[in-house]
C-alpha cells in the first residue's frame, strides 16, 4: 500500500514539475537576448530551462522529507543517475559552443553585424536606435575607430553638436593625431555651425595628411568662399581640379568662382572642360549667359 502511495506521489510530483515548466516557459521565450550571436541564445535558454528544473525539483525534495529516509534515498538514487547525464550533457554543449565561437561568431563578427544594422538604421533615419548600437559595439571593443566615426555622424545628424564634437576629439587622441578623417569630420562640424575659420584650419590639417583628397580642397574652397577670400578659393579648387581632372562638381565651382573674379577666359576654360566631361549638364546654358556678360 505504502509503495502505491508513493509511486502516485512520485507522478504526482513529476506532473507538478511539468506543469511549473509550462508555466514558466514563456518568461524564458521572451528574455531579450537579440543581441546574441544564434548559437549563444540556444545555449542561454538551456542553461536557463536546465537551472530552472534543478531549483524546482528541490524544491518538490524537500517537501517530501516526511517520507521515510530508505523511500527517499531510492528516489535520489534515480535522479541522481539521471542528473549525472544531464552534467554530462551540459559539459558537451558548452565544449562545442566554444569551439563554435571560436571558429565562426567571434567578437569582431558580432561588431560587424552591429556595425551594419547601425549604419542601415541610419539610412532610415533611425539615430536613436543606431546610437544603441553602436554603444553595444563599444562594450565589445571600446577602441573600435569606426564605430566612433559614425557615432560622431549621429550626433551631427541629431544636431547634438557638441557631442560629436567631444567624439571627435576622443578619436583624435585614439589615432595619435594621425586620421586625416578625423580632421574633415571636424572641419564639416565646424562649417556646420559657423566657425569657419576653425573649419578652414581643420581642412588644412586634414590635407596635410592626406594631400590626394580633392573633397578636402573643394570644401576648403567653399569655406574661403565665404571668408570672402575669392584668391584662396580659386587656389584650393585648382588644387582639387589637378586630383580630379573630368570631376563636373569641381568645373562647376571653378567656373562659377571665375564669373565671381570677373575673369571671362578662365570661365570660358573651365567651361570648354565642363562640356567636354558632362555635354548634358542642365547648368551649361547658365553658365554661357553669365559668362556673356562678363567684359
């Protein structure tokens, strides 16, 4: 009789087990751990379910220490055999999620997964969530330089200004000084906001780095545009034009800087080259009018 109450009580208990997993199943479904290389989820959820059963079944123990100690040692014995392959199981999946991180989903493929979903959010005007992101990159890696870069573009688009620049100037200290990058990203943030003489020494910096960059010259060339240095500009764009010979963005500034100096030869120049490289550009007949007027 005794064995029979206590066999229902054995099922009973299982039951009662089964039932709490159920329950508690869906908490474990919704953990947030999106972030997770796959592999890593799998494995976070086992680790949790396997804790879960082994905290329940003691529990479900140590109410049954009314029975007497030969019925309770058998029922340990039983589960004992069992736990002893459950380690065993626990001890195979974390040797092949090892050797699984090691030899596909390191850490630098988690930061380009990161960085590229950040840069997708970007596109689709979602700053918020790529600031999150990008942050999540650096946890991983806090010198990662890229990541740095596009947060300081973040904040330039969030319009959170000095931000971007504090980013910047903490990437300058991370590259020695030596990412031309780094200075233009500077030198756009200062154009940005109005500082431009402190774009213009920015530019310079970033040119002295890095002399094959025709951007650098022709943004150069605007800010002295409006320093009203008329001399500088026509310099600095000449600069991008050796770089950049057939470039219609860099004819077009030339020969509008030509009409502003009033030099109608060198616009007529610069306007022969613009014909020559993009015959369809809808400005050419502007240009011509302007260009007429001129003594």
């Amino acid at each position: 009789m005794f064995n029979i109450v206590f066999t229902i009580l054995i099922i009973a208990s299982l039951i009662f087990i089964i039932w709490l997993i159920i329950q508690k199943l869906p908490k474990l479904i919704n953990i947030n751990v999106a972030n997770l290389p796959h592999f890593q989820v799998k494995q976070k959820k086992e680790d949790i379910l396997k804790t879960r059963i082994k905290r329940d079944l003691v529990k479900v123990f140590s109410s049954w220490r009314h029975i007497s100690l030969p019925a309770r040692d058998r029922v340990f014995d039983w589960f004992k055999n069992n736990y002893s392959k459950l380690k065993e199981l626990e001890k195979d999946l974390r040797r092949r999620s090892l050797q699984q991180f090691s030899s596909s989903l390191d850490k630098s493929q988690t930061v380009d997964e990161l960085l590229l979903e950040a840069k997708n959010a970007i596109n689709n005007e979602e700053y918020d969530k790529a600031e999150n992101l990008l942050l999540e990159v650096l946890a991983i890696d806090q010198y990662s330089i890229e990541s740095y870069k596009i947060l300081a573009e973040v904040y330039r688009d969030k319009k959170e200004y000095e931000q971007a620049k504090e980013t910047l100037q903490y990437l300058l200290k991370l590259t020695h000084n030596e990412d031309a990058g780094v200075f233009t990203s500077l030198a756009e943030l200062a154009h940005t906001r109005g500082n431009l003489k402190q774009a213009e020494d920015e530019y310079l910096r970033s040119i002295s780095l890095a002399e094959d960059n025709y951007l650098n010259f022709l943004s150069l060339a605007e800010v002295y545009i409006e320093l009203d240095d008329q001399e500088s500009a026509l310099e600095s764009a000449q600069r991008a034009l050796s770089l950049a010979p057939n470039n219609p963005k860099v004819l077009d500034f030339l020969i509008n800087i030509s009409i502003i100096i009033q030099d109608k030869e060198l616009a007529k120049k610069y306007l022969g080259r613009l014909k020559e490289v993009n015959p369809e550009n809808q400005k050419i007949a502007h240009f011509i009018e302007n260009i007429d007027k001129l003594h």
